[in-house]
C-alpha cells in the first residue's frame, strides 16, 4: 500500500475580535504561532506544514523562523474554508487542522486525529474529542459537547449539556477539540456541502458533515489542548509553560528547533 501523505495545516489571522493581533502574541521567547508550529514539527506523522494566512504579518514572522506559509483569502468566516484553500494549492493525501491559537498543544494528539486516515481510506473525517472531567463544563456553551456511538462514530455535537441523564449511569463525557484530520478529497467535498440547520442553530461547523450523512470519528485522547482566547491568557500559559515540568520540558525542546 502506497504511504500516504500527511500535512498540517495551521490557520491564523491577526483579525481576532477578543484578542486583535493574537497569532503574534509573545509567549515567553516566541510568538504563539510559532509555537504551535513547532510542536507539530515534532509529531512524527507530519510530512509538511503549513501556516494558512491573509495576514503579511503573520507571514513575514512565520517564514523568519523557517516556516512554511500558504496566502489566503480574507473573505473565510470558517477555518475550515481556510484550510480548503490551502490544500488546494499542495500535494497531500491527508490534512490536519491545527488551530494556530493552542499554544501548549501536545504532539501526541497530532499523530492521535490522523493515524485512523493513514490506516483506512473509509474513514473520511476525524476529531479529536477530549473526556470531561470538570462536570461545570457541561453547562458552559464555548465548549462544544461530543456524544460517541459504540464505535466512536460522532452522533452529535452540542453546546447544551448532552446527554441528558434519567438515571445515574456511568457514561462517559466528552468534549470537542479543534483538531481534525480530512481525507484530502473529503474537505473539497465538505467545503461545498451546503449550509444546514443545526450548523446554523448552534454555531458548530462540524454539523454540516453530519446533517449531510457523513461519519465523523470521535477519536479520544487525553492530550487535552488548552487554547487562547483573550489577552489574559497569556499570562496562564506562561505560567504553565513555567510550572508544569512536562510543558516545561516541551517547551525547552522546541525553543532549539
């Protein structure tokens, strides 16, 4: 069987309305995009990668620092629709969406969202899903709530707390992450998908792909991401990047790539 090829995709735009400028915010020694973009280097699945941008900005640091950028259009309201950009304009197989705002991103769950595309052509899409352990999660609506079938096919993603327990039954609880791995012609397909109504109603992209009758696979992992929404975060994440050994660790790894 031929290897197929692996690429990430990473989005950023400088035109964040919670956090303007925020792929280029200094975290410790490096901008946040860079950060991301040298975790995934480390990965071991990826065969190129990419910043996906409209912004010079982003571009002119990403490539300072020896990375690769692939200019988009400023009209994308999707990542998704950014990513597809992107990969039409390269050679892959497989494409990972990386979000450009994760800045203690594990590489571990890189390789964890593509290696079901690597083994089977059959399985078209996948998501990264996370276990809730925090049950005040569930009333949040920023997090995107997961319910898995017995094969760990997505049955449906919610911002209301899902699922809605009669009785007290040990089931487990998972939560949506924002990365994904495509099929190379299953993204061109998606991205022409028309719009749906529940995409609609709870403003959860991955909708689409269900309400059409495609399968998504929910593939758990408990290499929680923790991403970057404001400006205050910063400061979380520094202080993690500090304290936690193992982020430590991480870190001190991609500061000499």
């Amino acid at each position: 069987m031929p290897t197929k090829k692996v690429t990430v995709i990473i989005p950023a735009r400088m035109g964040s309305s919670r956090f303007p400028g925020k792929p280029l915010a200094k975290i410790l020694d490096l901008p946040m995009i860079e950060h991301v973009r040298r975790r995934v280097t480390i990965c071991g699945i990826a065969d190129e990668i990419y910043v996906a941008t409209c912004d010079d900005e982003i571009k002119e640091v990403v490539e300072s620092y020896g990375g690769k950028v692939i200019m988009t259009a400023h009209t994308h309201e999707r990542c998704t629709d950014r990513i597809e950009e992107a990969a039409s304009v390269i050679n892959a197989d497989i494409v990972v969406n990386v979000q450009g705002d994760e800045p203690l991103l594990f590489s571990g769950a890189v390789r964890d969202v593509a290696q079901p595309l690597v083994e089977s052509s059959d399985t078209s899409c996948s998501c990264l899903v996370y276990p809730i352990v925090d049950l005040a999660e569930l009333g949040n609506i920023n997090v995107v709530k997961s319910v898995l079938s017995q094969n760990n096919q997505i049955m449906y993603l919610s911002r209301s707390p899902i699922p809605h327990f009669e009785e007290n039954e040990n089931y487990p609880l998972y939560k949506q992450s924002g990365i994904m791995a495509f099929q190379k012609n299953f993204l061109h397909k998606y991205s022409r998908l028309a719009p749906t109504p529940l995409e609609k109603a709870e403003s959860v992209d991955m909708l689409r792909i269900l309400e059409h009758g495609y399968d998504i696979l929910g593939v758990v992992t408990p290499y929680e991401t923790q991403g970057v929404d404001v400006p205050e975060d910063i400061q979380r994440v520094e202080r993690i990047l500090s304290e936690d050994e193992t982020q430590r660790n991480l870190y001190e790894r991609i500061l000499n790539l």
